[in-house]
C-alpha cells in the first residue's frame, strides 16, 4: 500500500472529527439520492417508451401502406393484394409480416345508444400476437370457422362501457353510403389498448365485410400493415419496403401516423435528460464541499507531510482517494435505493397514473444493465474529474501557515 492510499484509508475509516463526519455523510446520501433518482429516471423513460410503443405497434403495425392520393379519410381507396409483394417482403430479414386491412366509418345502435366508430377489417393472415395482450375479455377473432368469422368483432373497454355491451352481445352498426347499409356483428373480445384515440374509435372485424360493403373482389384491400423485426432501425425498414412497392403506393412509419405521441415521448427524453444534469450537479457541489472541509480541517497535517517532503500530488491524492471511497460508497447505496424501487414497482405496481393522461394506470418500469454502468461509470468519473480543482488548494498551503493555523 503506497503512501496516498494507506493515509486515505486511516482519514476515511478512522477519523475521529464530528464536524467532517457529518459533512461526509451529507456527501454520501446527496450521492445516494442522486443516482437512485437517476437510475429511476431512466428506467421509467424506458418503460414507458417500451409499454407505448407495444401498444402502438399491437394496434397499427411499424408501417402502413395505403394508395397514394387525396384521400385521408377512414374509407380507404382499394387497391389489388399483390401476392408476390408479400413474398418478397417475407424474405427479407427486417421485415417480418405483411398483412392486409381496411377500414370503414360506421355507426353502432345498442341499447338505445349510438356511437360512431370505424371498422378495421383483418383477414386470416393477421398476426394478433402483439394485440393478445390488451385483451380484457373474450378472444380475437377465429378465421378457422369462416361463418362465425363473418360476423365477430371485437370492441373496445371504452366503446362496451358506453353502449353497456359485454362478449356474446350482438348489435348492428349502419354504414352509410348510397345505400343505407346495415350488418349485425356478436361481440368475441374486448380490448383495451391503452390509447384514448383508438379506444374511442376502432372496432375490430372482418375484413370480408368491407369488402362486400364496398363491392370489391376478395383480392382487393385498402392497405398493408407491416411489422419489422428491429424497431431501431424503422426509417431503414420503410426505405426498404418502399423500393418494394408500386409507385401507387407509398408507406407511413407508426411515428408519422401517432406524431402527437412520438412528440410526446421527444419531450421527456429532454425532461429525463434535464433530470439527470440536475442531480449530478448536486452530486458534485456536495463532494466538492466536503472536500474543502477535508481539506480545511487537515491543514496542519498537510503542512507536517510537506515538512516530511511529501510532494503536493501525493498529499493530494491523499484527498482523491478519500473522495474515491466516499463516492463508491454513495454509489452502492445509490444503486440500492434505485434498483430497490424500481423492482419494488415492477413487482407490486404501487404507483399508479391518471391513464387518460398517461395511456397507462401504473407508472411503468425498464431496467438495463447497461444504463446502470454507464450512470455508475458517468457519476464517479464526473466527480473525481472536478474535485481535482478543488484537491489543488493542499499547493497553496505552506508548512509554516499550517503549523500557525494549528
């Protein structure tokens, strides 16, 4: 054990001052709390990106192809399934499942209630993995009995609680266009995705229905949805898949069709990142003070090792390794607070949200390992890197000032 690190060791543990003592345990728990606010932070600004983005991506897919023109409203321009399109997006490995959709305004009468809603029409190749689990009651639609398939759909919490419809009841949804068109449907599930705009809006169905309300063949739909294997690299996905599609169609990222709640998100990446210069900040000012004190209280036995002939960056690395010790023991309670809570709140759920604010009741957790080393790694490098400034005020103190101010 060099000179630094055996005198570091005996201030750290041995001291017998009142006055620093306090002052280092101060330190240490502006530490703890720093790091665990900002373990928590990041890991609740993952968790809820994560919890938005699969419901998002549950509902609407990464991409949406629809016909490229005029027309934005729910009543989509048709266009013929393009069997080898869905061959080739197969084989590619960023692009795992291209199904077809169409959507249709109707009105739904139950109960004397009416509510306006769209009807979004799936066929068999849908995959429902990602919309399983809003499921609330009942089951996603059966395409193995074609007939019961006919008629199924699937509501939302929101829509079933304002017509008092429960699984198993019927009703009857008009659509109107030239004719006044009117379908009976029995209700197989009730979802709740966790969005206010596509709870108050989508009814789940056929999409053999819309194409007989529209007159179209059993090959025509009114788009695409497309899920990717890595959502990272979405712009690279939609770049692909459109050297892929005929020049009358053109594809939409999840972003730019949910923009208000991907601008959203934006915002608190810059809250969180906000969050974290401030505790860190905190971090700092407490060690720097705490060495000062140190520093100030040591005075004269820095001056006696000057004396001895100790050099200014041995006295001073005196004072950095004591700082080193004091910080990893800030960090390990820190870790401990952070960890702590956040598994506390993945296991019970005990902080709850407004969901119409939120798009979810619970505040949601996301731990990675790699976020916590880099704010463990961050925070202690931080911090020894400003207290140098701080530890060069031994240089400034002479033997002779040090044995007067004793």
């Amino acid at each position: 054990m060099n000179f630094s690190s055996f005198v570091a060791s005996r201030i750290t543990f041995k001291t017998k001052r009142t006055f620093s003592k306090l002052i280092v345990r101060i330190a240490i728990v502006g530490i703890m709390l720093g790091l665990g606010v900002m373990i928590l932070s990041v890991a609740v600004l993952k968790g809820f990106k994560q919890e938005i983005l699969t419901k998002v991506r549950g509902f609407a897919g990464d991409i949406q192809v629809t016909k490229f023109d005029n027309n934005f409203s729910y009543e989509n321009s048709p266009f013929m399934v393009d069997s080898n399109l869905v061959r080739k997006v197969h084989r590619i490995p960023l692009l795992s499942h291209i199904m077809p959709f169409a959507t249709k305004p109707g009105v739904i009468k139950a109960n004397d209630e009416i509510e306006g809603v769209v009807l979004k029409g799936v066929d068999k190749t849908y995959d429902w993995t990602a919309f399983k689990p809003t499921l609330v009651a009942g089951q996603v639609i059966n395409f193995a009995d074609s007939a019961a398939a006919q008629e199924s759909v699937m509501i939302s919490s929101y829509t079933a609680a304002r017509l008092k419809l429960k699984v198993g009841d019927n009703f009857l949804m008009f659509f109107v266009q030239e004719r006044l068109r009117k379908r009976k449907f029995k209700i197989v599930g009730i979802y709740d995705a966790g969005l206010e705009d596509v709870n108050k809006t989508f009814v789940i169905g056929n999409l053999g229905v819309i194409q007989r309300l529209n007159n179209w063949t059993n090959r025509e739909a009114g788009g695409y949805e497309v899920q990717i294997t890595d959502f990272s690299r979405l712009g690279e996905a939609a770049d692909t898949l459109s050297n892929l599609l005929p020049v009358y169609l053109k594809a939409y990222t999840v972003d730019e069709n949910y923009q208000s709640i991907f601008e959203w998100l934006q915002l608190l990446d810059g809250n969180t990142r906000v969050m974290l210069v401030l505790m860190l900040i905190v971090a700092v000012i407490n060690m720097i003070s705490a060495l000062l004190i140190m520093i100030l209280e040591r005075t004269a036995m820095i001056g006696m090792f000057k004396a001895l002939g100790a050099t200014n960056w041995a006295i001073q690395r005196v004072f950095l390794y004591n700082a080193t010790y004091l910080i990893g023991l800030g960090l390990l309670l820190g870790n401990v607070f952070g960890l702590g809570l956040s598994w506390l709140q993945q296991q019970t759920h005990f902080f709850k949200l407004d969901k119409a604010s939120y798009y979810m009741n619970f505040v949601p957790i996301q731990i990675n390992s790699s976020d916590i080393i880099l704010l463990n790694a961050g925070t202690l490098i931080i911090c020894l890197l400003v207290l140098l400034l701080p530890s060069m005020l031994v240089s400034k103190i002479t033997p002779v000032k040090a044995i007067r101010f004793k």
